[in-house]
C-alpha cells in the first residue's frame, strides 16, 4: 500500500465532490489539506481549554498556556533548534520576514546592501524593498538560470564587505529548485553577512535541520504543513533576537512599562505582542505530531515519485514548455508549466470542470515571470495524500484542454494580459 493510500482517509475533504467528479486537489503550493487529528485537536481546545495565555491564574489559562508551550517544543524539535527561545511565533511566513526587516534591519545604514534572488516570492522580496528605501540601502538580486537554477558564479560577484543579509527561498514556490542554502550562508559569513530562509515551501516536505543549514533566521507557516492558516514561525540565531529590539509594541512583550518607557520581556516573548495565534499553535503541534507519525523521509520519497512520474508524464504532451530542474530529485513536488496559445487561467478553470484543483497566474513571483517572459504558469504542487493516479488526471485533463482550446481557438496565450 502507497503512502498516499495509507493516509487519505485522515484527510475529509479528500472525498468532495467537485463538479461531479472527485476533487483532485494539485495546489498544495498555496495551502494543504488538513486531517481529522489536526481538526479534532482544535474542536478539543475551543471545547475544553480556550482562554487566554500568560494572564489569567485559573484552569483555562494555565491549559491554553500549557499548550501553546508545548507546542513551542514540538517546533524546536522538528527544526533541530538549539532552544525553544529562538522560536518565535508568528501569523505567518510574510509576517516573519517583516518581523526580521522592522526589527533587525533597523541597524542598516545608507550604501549597505542586500541581496535577494530574482526566483523569491514577493513576501522575502518586498519587505527588503521597503527596508532599502527607508534607510538608503541598495538591494541586489542573484539571476537565475534558464533551468531554474541559482547563477551561484554571480552570487560570489555580488558579495562585499557592504553585503549586510541575504534573503533566498530554501524551495522555489514556482520551479521547485531546492538551494544549497549551507553554501549560500557560508559565503554570506565570510564577508560579514547574515542569512534569512523563507522556508514556507521546504519545512512541509524536506528533512530540515537548522544546524545543517547554518543560517541566521528561517521563517515557515502551518497552513502549507498541515495546520490551520495564521499561524508561522520564525527562527532567529540566539544572540540575533537578543540584540534585537522587538518589531511591534503591545501588551506581553513587556516587563514593566512607564509612560515614557518600558523593559522587554524574555525571549521569545518579547516579539509577541497582544494574543498570540493560540489555537493555530495547538494546530501545528497536532500537525507536527502527524507528519512524525507518518515519517518526513516517506514523504519526500513519495514526492519526487509524483514529480518524476508528473514530469515524465507531462512532457509527453504536445506544445506544452515546462519550467525549472529537469531533475525530481532536485526540486520540491511542484511542476510549473504552460501550455501554447492557451492562457493558464482558462487552464486552471477547465481543469476545475473535472475536479482538479491546481494553480494559475504569477505565483506571487513576478521578477521570474520576467525572467522567463511570460506572464504566468499553471502549476501543479504535490503533497503526501497525493497519488500517480491523479497524475494521470491531470494529463487526461490538460488533453482536454488542448482539444478545446488548440492553438488554432483563438485562446489568449500565456504571453498575454487577460482584460
């Protein structure tokens, strides 16, 4: 039995009716699916412990505190993080990396620089626009090869003593390409740099070690592993956060406040204020706890099987041009590709006729749009309750398409801009 046999039945709205036909749900990319553990551990905590944390001394509090640390540990020891302190919890990915360019990049001075890579999602690209802006900084980007890889050559150029961070995706959310991200910290460390990871597209689907990485902040979100939307992490180096002042005031981040001033709390707290996104927390230790259970090495074997059998399957299709490593192993279980003459967003709707579920437009990704001069893709990204035979579903779709919407229909092509 497939891995993906194995676990469908944890996952509910696996058995939806699309259209009439089961949903095949291919945009993992953007969000994955939950299972009824995930589901169950938040009923049990609006039904049993809903409060708030680290105020109140009575049954409902200390629980909702209780669980929210715990869940703190369960992320420390998914990342292989030297100490709960360094985690942080956020709402988000994006919310992360802002956190890191209001509080960290408030040390940047006029003529530093930053360097970012043209393959980013907006999220890790237009906070560090903003930061340059405001403090006079001049921000790089590294190019990226015609197969979706990073131009590491020019990367060596673009480093100098003036290089003060470096922001890159662990896995590209449109190509896949997993970055070496342990070469990239090296080189950024011997000219005096540090390193921020988006990882919202590596932690749900590889084996990721903070130590083997060797970077400085790493940021992720629960929805795409798993748990429910508003909830992230950020991981920041130790002696970082404590040099940091906190992002945002409010109340919890503090030990004492007077009118004209205040004292910070301990990390991690201090770069929590108001609420903090309780129940998404206890959501992401029940998701953490699942993809233990199921095992973080079956899952990307069984990925690069459903990206080697996508790619080897898609490329058998006519007039279709497919982006990024050629390689499965070298990716992460996404496929981005278009089909000629034909826009991607009518892709996406006939597909949805059958049930299928995949993504289409700019990915959040635009400088790579560029790049490839194109305004979009189809993308189709995979996780673990994913199967061959919906592989198959999606080529017997994209047929359909094709016999529908040919080159010769009159379809917009995904070089153009729909009204």
């Amino acid at each position: 039995m497939s891995l993906a046999e194995r676990v469908r039945k944890d996952f509910p709205i696996l058995g939806r009716m699309i259209q009439g036909k089961r949903l095949v749900y291919l945009d993992n990319g953007a969000t994955s699916q939950k299972p009824h553990q995930v589901i169950d551990a938040l009923r049990t905590y609006y039904e049993r412990s809903n409060a708030n944390v680290h105020r109140s001394i009575h049954t409902l509090g200390e629980e909702a505190t209780e669980l929210l640390e715990a869940a703190r540990d369960s992320v420390q020891f998914f990342i292989g993080a030297s100490s709960r302190e360094e985690v942080v919890f956020t709402r988000g990915t994006t919310e992360a990396i802002n956190l890191v360019a209001q509080a960290w990049g408030r040390r940047l001075k006029p003529g530093d620089e930053v360097i970012v890579t043209e393959l980013e999602h907006h999220s890790n690209l237009i906070p560090w626009q903003l930061l340059a802006r405001d403090r006079g900084c001049t921000l790089k980007a590294i190019p990226v090869t015609d197969d979706g890889f990073l131009e590491l050559e020019r990367f060596a150029e673009l480093l100098t003593p003036k290089t003060k961070l470096v922001a890159v995706a662990h896995v590209s959310n449109v190509v896949g390409t997993i970055n070496p991200i342990k070469e990239i910290s090296a080189q950024a460390h011997a000219v005096g740099a540090i390193v921020l990871v988006d990882g919202a597209q590596a932690v749900p689907h590889l084996w990721v070690s903070i130590p083997q990485l060797d970077c400085d902040f790493y940021a992720f979100s629960g929805h795409k592993m798993l748990a429910p939307t508003g909830i992230g992490v950020l991981w920041g180096r130790r002696e970082l956060l404590d040099q940091m002042e906190p992002a945002w005031g409010g109340g919890e981040m503090i030990k004492e406040v007077w009118i004209d001033h205040a004292e910070w709390n301990d990390l991690p707290w201090k770069f929590e204020p108001g609420t903090p996104p309780i129940a998404g927390a206890v959501g992401l230790r029940a998701a953490i706890d699942y993809l233990n259970a199921v095992g973080r090495q079956a899952i990307r074997d069984h990925e690069i099987e459903l990206t080697r059998e996508a790619l080897a399957r898609l490329s058998e299709l006519d007039d279709i041009t497919l982006y990024g490593p050629k390689d499965a192993e070298a990716r992460g279980g996404v496929v981005s590709f278009n089909l000629s003459g034909i826009h991607p967003h009518d892709v996406s709707q006939i597909l949805d006729q059958d049930g299928i579920a995949v993504r289409a437009g700019h990915h959040c990704a635009q400088p790579l749009m560029r790049r490839f001069g194109i305004v979009g893709t189809v993308r189709a990204s995979f996780y673990l309750y994913n199967t061959l035979e919906e592989i198959g579903a999606l080529v017997r779709g994209l047929r359909t398409v094709q016999e529908l919407l040919g080159s010769g229909s009159g379809a917009r092509g995904p070089g153009s801009r729909r009204g």
